[in-house]
C-alpha cells in the first residue's frame, strides 16, 4: 500500500470499551487522518488500524462479536496490515484472558494473566519500558522511558520472540509485543506525553513500509510530558 504524500488513514475501532477522543487527537498530533470506525465496514479501507480498549475481556469481546468486528480484524492481522493494541486491545489479541476466562481474539499464542507480585493494584502511574530488541516503532524513545499504564493483568505470550520491551511492577510482564506489522503496547501512549506521541508517529510511519526501515514523517515536534 503506497499512501504517498497524503497523510496515512487510521481508523480507531469505536466498540465501546474507553473514551476514544485523547487517542484520536494523538494520533492526528503524529501526522494520520484520524477516524472512527462504528462498523466493521468502515474498517476496509484504511492504511493503519487502532484497538483501544479499557476494562475486561468478556465485554469487550462481546461488544466485538455484536459489532461485526471479530473476523474482519482477525483478516487484517493475517494480511499482515498495520495494527496497534493499547491497553485492553493488546490483551485482547491472545487467546483468553484469566481475569474472566473470555476467549480473545487469538491471533497470538498465550493469555492474559495477573500481574505477578504487584505492589499495588491496579499498576496506575508512569513506569519505565526496557527494551528487549530494537524496533521501528520504539525509534527515538530512550530505552528506559517513562510511559503512563492503567491495568492489573498483562500478557504471557507462549512465544517469548514476540516481546520487544517489558517493565517492572513486582514482577516484569511484557509492555510491548510485535509480530510482523501487528503491534500492541500496555502503556496508554496518548497519555504518555513525548514519548507516546512519538511512538505514535512511528506506527503512523509504518503505513506502507515494513517494520525493519526507518519510517518517515515523524512528526517534530510532539509535545511535552
């Protein structure tokens, strides 16, 4: 897909799981032209695709199935098209999660587990990401970086590859996780200041190009925390 000098398109599924209004200014802050997709039609068309999320899997995923969504962005993670999970969307990319027992979407191997000797509960507040492996969409984040997480379970991937950084809160759990050009962060990057926003960038950047090249049009300035 060749979006040339237009800005990328990203739609943000709306299915009902969180406030969907500081992501879509984020990502239009990173350089997309930013909308709501409210039916699994509206999802077809677009370079990049976002799944937001907030709360528990069983919901979710109902509020998925209800809307048509499941299969088609199943089909857009096997066309290996853009895609980033946040939060409960990460989560939501496994193939069950131990908080409800809900089946998730299960196009990566593992589940949704507590997190492990967590101090406090939920895990609220800014904590350091440390990098596992280089990768396009943490370009130009320091390794260590503070990003803002909102949660009490995280994933366990089966195939420990798929990890690129991970954090600490008691135990380590995974904070981002790539396969291919399907991405998802447990961190809230729209409320992680420069940071987010720049990692926002990064994925805006992967429309049309592989996840190995540098991407393009990062946007310059992006703000501060």
């Amino acid at each position: 897909m060749t979006v040339g000098s237009r800005a990328p398109r990203v739609a943000v599924v709306d299915y009902g799981a969180g406030n969907l209004v500081s992501i879509e200014q984020a990502l239009t802050a990173a350089g997309a032209d930013v909308h709501r997709a409210v039916t699994a039609a509206q999802i077809d068309e677009p370079d990049l695709l976002v799944v937001p999320g907030v709360g528990a899997a069983a919901p979710a995923m109902e509020r998925l199935r209800d809307g048509g969504f499941v299969e088609p962005i199943r089909a857009w993670v096997a066309a290996d098209r853009p895609f980033l999970g946040i939060c409960l969307g990460l989560q939501l990319l496994f193939e069950g999660s131990d908080e409800d027992g809900a089946e998730t979407l299960g196009v990566l191997a593992g589940r949704t587990v507590p997190l492990i000797d967590a101090p406090t509960l939920p895990h609220i507040g800014w904590n350091q990401v440390e990098r596992r492996r280089p990768h396009a969409l943490l370009e130009g984040i320091p390794d260590g970086a503070d990003l803002y997480f909102v949660h009490s379970y995280a994933v366990a991937p089966a195939d420990e590859t798929v990890v690129v950084a991970e954090t600490a809160h008691g135990g380590r759990f995974a904070s981002v996780v790539a396969r291919d050009r399907l991405l998802g962060v447990q961190f809230h990057p729209e409320r992680s200041g420069r940071d987010g926003l720049r990692l926002l960038a990064n994925f805006v950047g992967l429309a049309g190009r592989s996840t190995d090249r540098r991407p393009a049009g990062i946007v310059a300035t992006l703000g501060a925390r």
